[in-house]
C-alpha cells in the first residue's frame, strides 16, 4: 500500500493576496487555479519549486469561524515547514524579499532553523536537515 498526504489546507482571508505573496515572496508555483461554480469558490495549489511531496492547497475563509482561524490555524505554534538545500541561500533571499523572521537563525542537533511569518502571521520554520538526520533521506 503506498498513501501520501497530497494537500494541507492554509485558511487565507483572499486568495489573490495570497497567491502574491507565495509566488513573489517564497518563489512557490501555483500548480492550479480553478473556480468551482457548484461551490462558488476556487481551488487553488501551490508549492515550493521542485518539490515532489504535499501542496498546500489556499482555501478562502467562507464563514465567520474560519475567519478567525486566518494567521493562528496552529494556535501559535510553527505551523508549516520550508525544508532548503540551501539554508543560508534561501534565508538571505527571503530577507531579500522583505520577509520577517521572529527567530533568528541557530544550528540544532537536526540542521539550520530560522522561523518566519507569511502575510497572515503563520509560523513557518526554514530548514536545511543535517545529511545524517532522518528526514534528509526522505526529501532526497
């Protein structure tokens, strides 16, 4: 049996906005953009370039209680995780790009970590994995 984990929803208040600042800021691709008439919303997929693995998928907030998840989906914990073959690459091409860190950049047991915010305030860890760590093999 082979399963993988194909889309992470990401609550946005506009998608437009957001596919902005994912494909101008982090150089995501946005894989599909589709309007679903039955639904009156669009399904829209993006991912980091070159990446094989799961695609976040920017889903609009439709109702109030999902307004009010935009920026804070993990409670204020990092919520997604850029893994780099670059660290240093990419984290100074962020910066580039005007992107805030609220972590600066350290070396832990598992590789280089930074964390940052996307345009609603979600956390997001920078990450190059140390080549003996196991999740280095798996992004291989």
């Amino acid at each position: 049996m082979k399963q993988n984990i194909a889309h992470i929803a990401l609550v946005v208040n506009d998608y437009d906005e957001a596919i902005q600042f994912y494909t101008e800021k982090l150089d995501f691709i946005l894989i599909e953009d589709t309007y679903q008439p039955e639904q009156d919303k669009r399904w829209v997929v993006i991912a980091p370039p070159n990446s094989t693995g799961a695609t976040i998928l920017l889903a609009e907030a439709s109702k109030p209680v999902q307004e009010n998840f935009v920026g804070n989906q993990a409670g204020g914990r990092v919520f997604l995780f850029l893994a780099t073959d670059d660290f240093e690459r990419d984290y100074h091409k962020l910066l580039a790009k005007g992107v805030t860190f609220v972590r600066d950049p350290k070396t832990a047991d598992y590789g280089k970590v930074a964390v940052f915010k996307d345009l609603y305030g979600n956390l997001w860890d920078l990450t190059q994995y140390g080549e003996n760590h196991v999740m280095q093999s798996r992004l291989s």
